[in-house]
C-alpha cells in the first residue's frame, strides 16, 4: 500500500483519513453482522446463515465507503492533530462537526 500513497502531504492526509473512516466502521459493521447471525443460529435456529452474506457485503461496504466519500467530494478531510479525519472550519461552520456526528 505504501507505493500508493500521494506525495502531496494535504492528499496524503486525505488518503488516509479515507481508509480510517472507510475500515473503521466496516470493522464496527462486521462485528455486528457476526452478533447478527450469532443469534440467528442460536435464538432463531436458523440453518441457513449463509444467505445474509450477499446482503451483509452489499450493506457494509455501500455504508462505509459512503461514509468516506461523502467527507472526501466536500472537502473536509484534513489533519485534526496526530492523525488525518473531518475537519472542522475555523470559521465556526457546523458542516464539519455535523459530519462527524453523522459518519462517527
């Protein structure tokens, strides 16, 4: 992944403020897709589980790569100190802070 990584610090930041939102809510969704047919298998005694697959890609990666592009076209991926995520305005403009309550 390295050899991918833009030059342009402002870019770099937004390439990695994309891959942390995109993977860290895939990763919250999945886990809850494995409760999800946890209890389908144990509560509902489901024996099937293997049908939600499709849905559970389809839903996880539209959510989470929704999550990131919807920051990236509006601009708002910058440095908030240590690492690269939503950025507020200086100005006092909401937008960035309605952004992170929405995709957090």
């Amino acid at each position: 992944l390295w050899p991918f990584v833009p030059r342009d610090p402002a870019a770099a930041c937004s390439f990695q403020a994309f891959i942390n939102q995109t993977f860290s809510l895939a990763s919250i969704l999945w886990t809850a897709a494995i409760a999800h047919t946890l209890y389908a298998t144990v509560v509902q005694r489901a024996q099937r589980v293997e049908k939600y697959m499709r849905s559970y890609h389809i839903a996880i990666w539209a959510l989470s790569l929704l999550s990131a592009v919807v920051p990236l076209a509006a601009g708002r991926f910058a440095s908030v100190g240590p690492w690269c995520w939503i950025a507020t305005a200086p100005s006092g403009d909401k937008g960035g802070a309605a952004m992170r309550f929405a995709f957090f």
